[in-house]
C-alpha cells in the first residue's frame, strides 16, 4: 500500500508564523494528487515533508500505513523529480538514471534491466551515453522522471518538473507523466505545481492550498476534489478565482428578494436586477454579497437578464474569442465564437444565465446552488 495520510500537520521556522497550518489529507493508492495555489501557499514545503526533506512542527505523517515523522527520507520509499532536474553533469544519462540504484547495491543485471526498461519507455534509448548538457531541456526533465522510475518507489513526488520548459515541451511532457501514472498501478503520485492547466489535466483530486490571511484564519487547504468538482462547485470565492482562466468574473450586489432554490439581486454599481439559483437560506433582504459568473457561460445576448457594457478589447484566438468589456461594476470578460465581430468602443448586453450564477456572503463563502447543469448553460 502506497497511502499517504497527513493528520493535524503545521511547519513554523522559527517564532514565525506557519507556513503550513493544520493539514488533514489522505492521498489513495494509485491517486494522482496535485498540490496547487499561490506563491508562498506552502505546497513545495508540504511535499518535502513528505520526502522526508523537512521536519514536521507538529502533527503525524503515515505512509503505507507506517508513521514517517522520524524516519530518514532515503527509508521512506519515495523519489522525487524537481523542478531543476538536479542531473549530475559528468554523468552520462544511463548513470545518472542508475546514481540510486547503485547506492542501493543493486546487482549490475538489474541496474541494466531497469535502466534500460525506464529509458524505453521515455524515449531515451538513444540518449543513454550522452551527458546533461548535449540534451535539451524536456530530455534532462525525462532523465530525471528516469531516475524516479527505476526505484520502483511507493510513492512519486514531482516539485513543479514542467516550469522550466516552453509550452510545447510542457504540453508533451505532461502527456507522458499522464501516461507513467497509468503504467504504476500501486504508485501514488502528488504533484505540485501553480499551473492551474497542469493541475486540471493531470489531477484525480486538487488539494487548493490558501496563503496569508485566509491560510491563517482557514487552515492551509482551501478545499479538496475532483478538478471540476472544484470549477463548478467553488466553496468560496478565493477558489472561484483561483480555478479557471480567464478567471471567474466578480460583481458586487445587494439581496432583493429569497425564493425556494432561488434569490434576487440588483448589483450594487450599475443598478440591473439579476437572479441567482442558489440556495438563499443564509441571507437576508439588504445583505451585500458577491455574484461571480465565468466567462464562458456569459452569453452576447440582451434578455431581462442581462447588463449593458462597452467593449474594450476583443481577443480573437481563433477557435474563440474572449470578449473584454466595462461594466459599472467593473471589468468583465466573455467568452464568445471565434469569428465574433465585436469592435472596441461597441455597446453590448450581456446575459448573465441565472444557472451559471454563483453567490459569495461577506465572508467569501460560497452559497449552495440549487442545479446546476452545464449543458444546460451552454444551450
């Protein structure tokens, strides 16, 4: 068993305050965990305790069922990718991606089997008598992943192993840890990373971390599930925002009226009535609150449900457009076909479907939907 469980984990250097606050989280055999958030969230500092690479303040860390706080991180059964490869130069690849399990005293047969088994299935056979620097940088990144897999460990630990790389290798190389997660079938992976294309792509489940002042007040974990569990059902605005590009859009307002499954709302700038289907039980008449809608379930069409804004920018990418346009309450983006011909300056209404609305009390914290269907907002 290759389970990771984290109980009541904090880290503080020093008399500073926690990096790291109270952490519960178990991660599955088998699940590919990612860590994601903001700079200084402590998610690279989450993984090294894992690895053994930092000492725990407090808590209880287990893997595979056996309590790792004091054990060394070579006795801990994991291997971690980092982000700067960390090759050994006057290496050639075969020896950099077999440095373990020569320490190991692993017999010269299985150093060669497993060497070249991991170089096959990284398209390395070729590469095995170069050194680091006649590769580039997406072939060092895979000698890294390389020396990973023939240890055959528990667990895999990657410290944002794409960052490094330009879009198309990033693309590529993603694929393929996509591919090796599959191959292991006992591995467990956690994966960190700020890329938030990397996180919905790669993950089985999100662990969003938080940073500052809601990390103090909420704990580091913002909240944890599946990628689009956390895109359709944000529990709080500081989620909403996080996940999804462009981001989700932001506009303040005021409570109207509270229906069964449904609430009223006149935007607090601009002054246009909107309805939201959440669940309304926590608000009263008069409470402000925020509504967020993304912008691909905004639509460039007038109804009664709709807010009148002036174009600003018009990014034509080809396959879509990404409309950008003022509103009294502030900025908005849209999302709209790739051939739309909408011009700078250009009035607009804008429908803003009350299925796709989300609502935000005071505190940041999400209101429960009362349905939401996407295709039904796409329709």
């Amino acid at each position: 068993m290759a389970t990771i469980r984290l109980t009541n984990v904090q880290k503080s250097y020093g008399d500073h305050p926690p990096v790291v606050r109270r952490v519960n989280l178990e991660v599955a055999q088998h699940e590919f965990c990612v860590f994601l958030g903001p700079s200084g969230c402590g998610k690279s500092t989450l993984l090294r305790m894992i690895a053994g690479l930092e000492d725990l303040t407090e808590g209880e860390l287990h893997i595979g069922g056996r309590l790792m706080n004091d054990v060394p991180a070579a006795g801990r059964g994991v291997a971690m990718v980092f982000q700067s490869y960390a090759l050994f130069p006057h290496m050639t690849v075969f020896d950099n991606m077999a440095f373990g399990l020569k320490l190991a005293k692993q017999p010269k047969g299985v150093i060669e089997s497993k060497v070249r088994e991991a170089a096959r299935i990284l398209q390395l056979d070729g590469f095995l008598d170069r050194y680091p620097k006649a590769l580039s940088g997406g072939q060092r990144q895979r000698v890294a992943i390389g020396r990973a897999i023939v240890r055959e460990p528990g667990v895999f630990l990657f410290d944002e192993p794409l960052s490094n790389l330009d879009a198309a290798l990033r693309g590529q190389t993603r694929v393929e840890i996509a591919r090796l997660h599959q191959r292991f079938a006992n591995a467990s992976v956690v994966y960190v990373t700020h890329d938030q294309v990397e996180a919905m792509t790669l993950a089985d489940r999100i662990v969003l971390l938080h940073a500052g002042a809601d990390a103090e007040r909420f704990g580091s974990i913002a909240q944890t599930g599946a990628p689009l569990e956390l895109y359709h059902h944000p529990k709080s605005r500081f989620v909403a925002g996080f996940i999804g590009s462009p981001r989700m859009n932001f506009m303040d307002a005021m409570i109207d009226a509270i229906e069964p499954g449904k609430v009223s709302v006149t935007l607090a700038k601009g002054g246009e009535r909107l309805t939201a289907y959440v669940d309304g039980q926590r608000l009263q008449r008069g409470q402000s609150v925020t509504l967020g809608v993304r912008p691909e379930h905004l639509r460039l069409d007038g109804d009664e449900q709709s807010i009148q804004c002036a174009t600003v920018l018009s990014e034509r990418l080809g396959e879509h457009s990404y409309i950008h346009a003022d509103h009294a309450a502030g900025s908005l983006v849209a999302k709209a076909p790739g051939d739309t011909s909408i011009e700078s300056g250009e009035r607009i209404r804008i429908h803003v479907p009350p299925h796709a609305c989300h609502l935000f009390d005071a505190e940041g914290i999400a209101l429960r939907r009362s349905t939401f269907d996407p295709e039904r907002v796409a329709a």
